[in-house]
C-alpha cells in the first residue's frame, strides 16, 4: 500500500534532510533563478514525487524512472514535504 501524503501533518523541510528510502514530494525551489531553471528542467518541480537513496553531498535521489546525483551549497534549496506513515488498523 502506498502512503499517502498529509499536508497538515507533513511539513516543508529542505531535500538534504530525507534518509534514504524515504520519498517525498518537491513543494518549493528557492535558489538564483538559472539553477531553479534547471532544476525544473531535469523534473524537480512542485508535485514531483522523490526517493533519496543516498545521502550526502553529493546525494542521490530518484525521481520516476531517473536518478539524479546532487551537490548542495547555500545558494539553492528544494522544499519537500514527506509522506506520513499509514496508520495502523484498529
């Protein structure tokens, strides 16, 4: 069963911070407007759905059927929220 995201409960937070095998949704890219740019031509644009798979920098994270490898600096930042856990039946 796939989790389903909740927005109340799922705050932003920046991609860096995901573990491996925890995916997310893209909510936000702050950074100059050329590397948003292509941040968004390689798919990582607001909706997208990720999967880190290997922290660090540079990380790793796929997206659809991709894998991208990232490095971070203090310019650029992608806002993510991630999934909440299903809850458990009762």
């Amino acid at each position: 069963m796939r989790p389903s995201l909740d927005k109340q409960n799922a705050p932003m937070l920046p991609i860096q911070f995901l573990h491996p095998g925890e995916p997310a949704v893209v909510e936000a890219l702050d950074g100059p407007d050329v590397v948003v740019h292509r941040l968004r031509e390689m798919g990582l644009e607001p909706g997208a759905e990720v999967e880190m798979l290997q922290e660090g920098s540079p990380c790793i994270i796929r997206i659809g059927e991709q894998r991208l490898s990232l490095r971070f600096d203090d310019s650029t930042t992608i806002f993510v929220s991630t999934f909440a856990q299903p809850k458990p039946a009762v």
